[in-house]
C-alpha cells in the first residue's frame, strides 16, 4: 500500500492531524494506523470531555498557544458537525487563605492568555455552585465539556470520505524502515509505503519514536486516574465543574467534579503509577512495563522528588474513605454513598532523565518523521491546532 502521509495512532492528535490535512492539501493520500478495533481507546476515550480554557499554562508556551486556538477551533468543528458540546463554565477554588497566592497567580496566567475570567467572593461561589467549599474563587466561563469519542468518530468519518484515505483498524505498527526516498511501516498485517510518518502513538510514543530511528527526548510513564461518579441522587451537588487550586510542583490538577456532556458527574482523579501502559484496572499488570518505568533513572529521581505526594495519591487509590475526604474539601455534603466507581484513565506523562516530568507539549522531528513525543491535557482542546502546527512542519517538505 502506498500513501503520501502516515499516521500512527487513532486518537484525537493522530486524527486531528489527518484532518488538518485533509484541509489544507486535500491531494494528499493519508493511512492512519490505529492498533485497537476502534478510534479513541485510550486517552482520548477515557479523559473527562473538558474544553479547557488555558489559564493554567505559562504564557507562550505550546499548551497555552495550542489550548486557546486548537479551543476556538474545537468549538466552531462541533457547530459545523453537530456535536453537542457547552460553555458550561468552571470555578478554581481558594480553600483557605494559603491557597490565594496561588489562585492569584493562576488568574494572572490566564489574563496574560487572553483567558475570560474573573475573581469572585465567597457570595459568588454559592450562586455558581451551591454547594461548594471555598472563601473566594476564580470563575472561567468560557470552559466547557464535549465528548471527544464522538469528535474523533466524526473526523474518522470525514478523513476517510476525503481523496480515498484509508483509516486501518486493528493494526499495530511493528516496524518502521527506510525505503528508496521514503519508509516502510509493517503491521503484520500490510506493508505501507510512505513519504512522511507522523507519530501520534500517545502511550506509545516514545517506542514509536525510537523504531523510526531516534532517541526519544524523555520515555512515557504511565499514571493511572481512577474516577468516581456521582450517583444520580446526588448530581445536584455539582451543576457545572469545580477544581481546586493546583500545587504547582505537581503537573497533575487534583481530584476535582466534572458535569459530563450526557448530564453525569465524574469525581477524580488521583495520579498513580500504573502497572502498565494499558492497564486500567486496579489489578491489571504488564510486566515488562512496569519493570521498564521502575529501571528508568528519570523515573526514580522522579519518585524520590515527589515521594510525598505519590503515597497519598496511593492512599487514596486503595482507601475509598481517604478519596471521600479529598472530594469533601471541595463539596463538604459529599458522602461514601454517593459515589459508584467509574472507568479509569491513564495518562501518558513523559519523564526526563534527570527526573522532570515534561510540562509542555513535546514535537521533535527529522527529515521524514515527526514524532509527538509528549501530549498530555489539554492535547484533546488543543489538538485541531497541534494538527495544524504538524502540518505546518510538513507543508515546507511537500
């Protein structure tokens, strides 16, 4: 099989990316290569639906260019298709007086990014979310919730309708070789010949990365986040999204309430290693993956930074209760009873080899291959513009 443009990995980058594509040189024949039997199994599938607005991110960096565009850009992709979607709007809550340095620091982020938001006092707070904890917050409006299962089906769709693109399911990219003036990628299955390869493997980036021929940056790490929902009885309590104010020596937000697009309320989650790159249950264990994260230097200067915060979130992993009372600091009426466990997620985070976890998007490239080496949220707000960024690298090439 022969193709302009190869695409590993089914997820929302990988898809967003073929349908930028798709836009700009509709000419161009793409094979997306995605190894599960459907689109957006794993992150994608599993993160909690938000449009984030970008007002946790540095000024000029890739995620806070990449959110606010690749946001606008969501936003008008799902008015043209029809995928319901809401401007529900979020409050960051300061919990105590110690919290408000940091708030404050997180609301000039956001000015600085162009983010709507403003500080409200603890009145304001129960008009947006009755229930909520807090003496003053930052209230975002213009964040939102979507599912991105349904987005990534829909650029599935209208990849595949464009210039006889092909998107193959259930099958792996196993090896990647030079071949004339391009490369060869083989699943097993079928041998594609290619001018340009675009990584997009999310939890397998790095390994894809190195079988094209060169050194990944940083290697993935996989953290686990376990969810609770919030029973029915018990949605009132959380109307739109409710987060608490980050401690910013720790990449992940905390656990935090999320209204959901089809009106559920997800509760999490924590950040804990898993036991595999695939392994979503409290019992699921991939060997060879675990032993790989535990051998890596840059895991275990990692771990030794962060050692603290990382038997909390184990804690709280294995102990309902100790999850209950991280959830009570943001909605105090929040019992044991009102949460049924819901499906978890894993994020592909990378780490550096002196132990830095990588807080920025992370693209490296080569003549022929550009390799997406590090994604995390808000890759899924920002991907229309991470898709754009990538073709923007390969559009001097064609």
């Amino acid at each position: 099989m022969k193709t302009d443009i190869c695409i590993i990995g089914g997820g929302i980058v990988g898809l967003a990316t073929a349908y930028r594509i798709c836009k700009r040189f509709p000419k161009k024949k793409i094979v997306v290569l995605e190894k599960e039997s459907s689109l957006a199994k794993h992150q994608t599938g599993h993160n909690s639906g938000v449009l984030h607005s970008g007002i946790y991110y540095k000024p000029g960096s890739l995620k806070a260019i990449n959110c606010r565009k690749g946001k606008l850009a969501m936003e008008e992709f799902c008015r043209d298709q029809e995928i319901e979607h809401e401007l529900c709007g979020k409050i960051i809550v300061a919990l105590n007086e110690e919290e408000i340095p940091r708030m404050e620091k997180i609301y000039e982020r956001g000015q600085a990014n162009g983010v709507r938001c403003e500080i409200i006092p603890r009145e304001r707070i129960l008009e947006i979310e009755p229930h909520a904890a807090g003496i003053r917050a930052i209230h975002v409006p213009e964040c939102g919730i979507v599912n991105y299962r349904q987005v990534c089906e829909r650029m599935g769709e209208l990849i595949s309708e464009a210039n006889g693109n092909e998107i193959l399911l259930g099958q792996e990219a196993s090896e990647i070789s030079e071949a004339g003036n391009g490369l060869l990628v083989g699943t097993g299955q079928a041998e594609i010949e290619t001018e340009f390869l675009i990584n997009c493997g999310g939890l397998h980036s790095d390994r894809i990365t190195r079988m094209g021929g060169n050194e990944p940056p940083a290697k993935i790490i996989p953290f686990k986040g376990e969810y609770y929902e919030l029973r029915e009885d018990a949605r009132h309590l959380c109307r739109h999204l409710i987060y608490p104010v980050p401690d910013p020596q720790f990449p992940f937000l905390g656990v935090h309430f999320t209204r959901m697009i089809d009106g559920s309320v997800e509760c999490g989650p924590n950040a804990v290693l898993a036991f595999g790159r695939e392994a979503y249950g409290k019992l699921d264990l991939n060997l060879g993956d675990l032993l790989e994260s535990l051998g890596y230097s840059g895991f275990r200067k990692m771990a030794l930074k962060h050692w603290k915060m990382g038997l909390g979130e184990m804690w709280r992993s294995y102990n309902k209760r100790a999850f209950v009372r991280a959830l009570q600091r943001l909605i105090p009426e929040i019992e044991g009873k009102h949460l049924d466990a819901a499906p978890a997620g894993i994020r592909a985070q990378a780490v550096s080899p002196g132990g830095d976890m990588v807080d920025d998007f992370l693209i490296k490239e080569d003549e022929r291959i550009v390799n997406v080496c590090n994604a995390p949220s808000p890759a899924a707000t920002a991907s229309l513009n991470i898709g754009e960024a990538i073709v923007d690298k390969l559009a001097e090439r064609f």
